[in-house]
C-alpha cells in the first residue's frame, strides 16, 4: 500500500509591486542634473590635475572633497602617470580594496595602507 504524504497547504502570499520613485517636478530634476554635470565636470578637471602632476592621488585619498566620495578609487588611480589597469589592479588588490570599490566608501584601514603603498613607489 502507498502512503500518501500530504503538503501543507502553501503560505498565503501577495505580489507586491516594486517600489515606486516619488515624481519629481521639472525643476528638481533640472537641479539633479544640473549637480551631476558639475560633478562630473570636477571630477574630469581632478583626473586632468592628476594626469599633469598638479594634484596628489594621496591628498586625494586622505581628505576627499564631497563631490568625489563617489568616484570609484579605480578610476581616480587610473588618471595617475604610469599607472595602468595591470599595476592599480595589482596595487588595490596587495591593499584588499575591490576595484568597485568608492573613495568615500574606504575604511580607514584601506585607506591608510594604500596612501602609504602609493608614497612608498
């Protein structure tokens, strides 16, 4: 004889729809953009200084302005003479720091060991 094994009746659940923005008006969208192309503009004339030496990846690294706590460290690196992908990669990964990973997202640890690592080339 078979025995029949019964589920237990499956839990109630409801569908939830994602999670709606709040509209913004024309104006609050004009400002957003317009504070992202200042930024994006900043950043770019950061990566020209560090390009050209008038700027310091580490000062860069130990006081970050606002407006590049979300700049990718990567990136920032990138800009710096004589650093490529194969040698930031090799540099972030001695200092355990992900290559995603943001300024202002460094823990002070990381931060301090890669200002040092940086200073010590």
């Amino acid at each position: 004889m078979k025995e029949c094994i019964s589920m237990p009746p499956a839990a109630h659940t409801t569908i939830r729809s994602p999670a709606s923005t709040p509209e913004r008006s024309l104006v609050q969208r004009m400002d957003a953009l317009s504070r992202a192309n200042q930024i994006r503009t900043r950043r770019a004339q950061l990566k020209r200084d560090l390009k050209a030496g008038r700027s310091s990846i580490q000062d860069v690294l130990l006081a970050p302005p606002d407006w590049v706590e979300t700049a990718k460290v990567f990136d920032m690196m990138l800009a710096v003479p004589k650093y490529g992908r194969v040698k930031v990669n090799k540099v972030l990964q001695t200092c355990r720091i992900s290559p995603s990973k943001t300024i202002g997202g460094l823990s002070e640890r990381q931060r301090s060991e890669l200002v040092t690592l940086l200073r010590s080339r």
